[in-house]
C-alpha cells in the first residue's frame, strides 16, 4: 500500500511499505478514505519530538471503511467508522473512569520506558506519533490497523459525508475539552491563544457552552477572520498589546478563563522565546511556552487555564510564581476522545457545530509531502488540509 513516511526532519515522503494485518483479535483494517494533516504533525515534521524513526508512517486524524474485522472486534465490514487518535483498551483503571488518552494498557511494555522516564509514568497509544507513544503506524495510508476496535471508533451514519464527521478523531473533541477544562461559566470572558485547527474549535466550543465574551489571539489575518466569523473578537499579536488590551476588553479584571491551543512552538519576539527557539534547534530544549505564559499572566486572580496545547518537554522562565499567587486552576492532558464523540456527533447532526469551515486544501495522499511544507510555511491561507487516498493528482497544482 501507499503512506506517508517519516525520514527526518522536513522530510516525509509517500513509499510503497506492507499492508496492514489483523494482530490481536480485537483488531480491525480499514480503508481510508479521508484523513487530515495535523498542526501536532508539524512537531514531528520539525523533529521536535523524540521516538520517530525513518520510515514511520505519520498521520492521526482519518477515518475510512472496515475491511477485515479479528473475532473479537465489534465492527463490521463495509462500516464506515472515525477513529480516535488516543488508542485505548477500554478496561484499565484509567479508561474506566474515561481518562482515555491515560490508557495503561495500550502503549507496549517494551516501548513504555521512553515516556516513563520523562514523565514519570508511560503514556497512553496514539496513532502515528513516535516510538515514545507506542510505534503504531498512523492513517495517513490507503489502510491502517486499528487495534481495540471494540472501543474506539464510532461508527458513522451513511447521510453524513467524511468532511462533517473527520475531526472527531482529534481537534473538534480536543477543542471541545479545551473549552471543557476551561470551565466556562455564561457570564465569562475567556481568551484563545492560536487561531489554528484546535484553537478554532475551542472558540466555537466556548461559544455554544455560553461564553459571554471570547476573545481570539493569533497573527495571521484569515485566521483571526475565521474566529471573527464565528463570533469571536480579535487581537492581532504582532500589532496590539496583547496584556493591555485583554484587561481593557476585560472592564479591567483580566480573563475569567484562558485557553493555550498555541504549545511548544509559540511564535513571538519576547527575549526568551528567542532563546527557547535557539535551544530548540540544537535540541537541548523541547518547548516554547510563550503563549502559555502570556496565558498565565493575563488571566484574572482565581481564573482557570487550560492546555490543549501539545508540549513535550521542558521550558525555562516558567511564571510559577503568578500560578501560586494568583490562585489559578490549571488542567490539561492528551484529549478523552472516546469521552466525546458520540455527544459531539449529535451536535454535528443537528447543526450546532459546523466542522467544515476551516477545510482549505484537499489533496491526493500522494501530494502528502507538498501538504506538510504548505501547511507549515502558509499557515494564514493552508488552515486545513484533507488527504484522500485514490484522488487523482491535478497538473499544475
């Protein structure tokens, strides 16, 4: 079969490599018909993660048919399902309680000291993202196993075509939880930091959970557009204050809730993120955390912060202080897809989220590697991009 491959930094490429088999008989093979590129894609395409290794096929936003199902799995052929990125086993302490993405069983013994070691305890599966979270080959494929079939996935009404239901396998769930941990009261005034994928969604989120007042953070003017569009006000990074125009939008108080979908590649001139973007390059540094500390700093005495921006490492000049003096709540963590997607689903059926506004770009799975450049170096234009495996390749695009 035909995916895309991870080969070092900048470079991936669409390979020819085996198909998938049914392992454990709560397995089940898909055919792809859509799947997404990722702004957590771009980390590894950046080589800012560790674990990946040449040849590893990326990609953790897809859906697609079942084609073979293993005995135990309660899928059937010819569904069409989408499947959460976070891969869990449905019976361990933490999926009991729907902690999905904190999953124990799903990343394998043999590969859970690479994460132990960093964050004291293993992290859960996810689909396509380095060895540290278990090896599994991503959906950026014309096939992709599925392993735990039982739990994942949910399985799509034949009225709802691929582009409305694709994003509940990551960013409308992880944005949804985002405005979730934020706990969002009606009479709020919550601040967005980043305007990408997750950061739309987390606007459109707080919004319908009754937001009096959501402000969106970003550079990028189409960007900033779309999260005026759907009812947010801006603040363009590059041209405003961003600390004295949240207080003065605030009636002097600062943000009840804030919101970093920005994570470990802010951008920003502030002297230390410049020196998190040089250690960065040299590998001795993992994340650049500036969103977050503006984040921190803005929010109101009291207020809530929430993270569904990916970090992976460490950052230095952390405001801890304005943490502890400001009384703040802080939650975060790796989306609870499976928590999500059948209430989300409905919210998609009955017109409450639109999930295609932010779709730019579609383009066959062979043109992966163009989508990978253009949505990292044109981020204000590329807001989405959709890859079909089977769609045929138009000259001169």
């Amino acid at each position: 079969m035909r995916a895309l491959t991870w080969h070092g930094t900048h470079d991936v490429r669409v390979d020819s490599v085996p198909d998938p088999e049914i392992i454990n008989p709560r397995d089940a093979i898909l055919k792809i018909t859509s799947t997404a590129i990722c702004g957590s894609d771009l980390h590894l395409y950046d080589g800012v993660i560790p674990g990946v290794a040449p040849g590893d096929v990326l990609g953790h936003e897809f859906m697609g048919e079942v084609v073979e199902t293993g005995k135990d799995s309660t899928l059937k052929k010819g569904q069409r399902v989408v499947v959460p990125f976070t891969i869990s086993c449905g019976g361990c302490f933490h999926c009991q309680i729907k902690q999905y993405s904190a999953c124990e069983n799903s990343n394998p013994a043999e590969k859970q000291d690479m994460s132990a070691t960093l964050y004291g305890h293993p992290m859960a599966a996810l689909f396509g993202y380095s060895h540290l979270t278990g090896g599994y080959s991503g959906g950026q494929a014309e096939y992709v196993r599925v392993p735990f079939s039982d739990v994942g996935p949910i399985v799509i009404p034949d009225h709802l075509e691929d582009e409305k239901v694709l994003f509940l396998s990551d960013i409308l769930p992880t944005g949804w939880m985002g405005a979730e941990n934020a706990e969002i009261q009606h009479d709020d005034t919550v601040a967005v930091w980043g305007c990408g994928p997750v950061g739309l969604f987390a606007i459109q989120s707080a919004i319908v959970m009754g937001a009096s007042k959501v402000i969106a953070i970003d550079h990028y003017p189409h960007r900033l557009e779309l999260a005026k569009q759907l009812g947010a006000e801006v603040i363009n990074f590059r041209t405003t204050d961003v600390r004295e125009a949240l207080m003065e939008m605030s009636g002097g108080m600062g943000c009840d809730a804030v919101i970093d979908a920005v994570g470990m590649e802010a951008h920003g001139f502030a002297i230390d993120n410049m020196i998190d973007i040089a250690k960065q390059k040299v590998g001795i540094g993992a994340d650049r955390a500036s969103a977050l500390k503006q984040a921190i700093l803005a929010v109101r005495p009291g207020g809530r912060v929430s993270i569904p921006g990916v970090y992976g490492g460490m950052t230095d000049k952390f405001p801890l202080g304005a943490l502890m003096e400001k009384g703040l709540q802080v939650r975060s963590g790796q989306t609870h897809v499976q928590r999500y997607t059948k209430d989300l689903l409905e919210k998609i059926e009955d017109g409450t989220l639109d999930t295609t506004f932010l779709i730019s770009h579609r383009l066959p799975l062979e043109d992966a590697a163009r989508g990978y450049k253009c949505f990292r170096e044109e981020q204000d234009t590329w807001t989405k991009v959709i890859l079909k495996p089977g769609m045929e390749r138009q000259a001169g695009v």
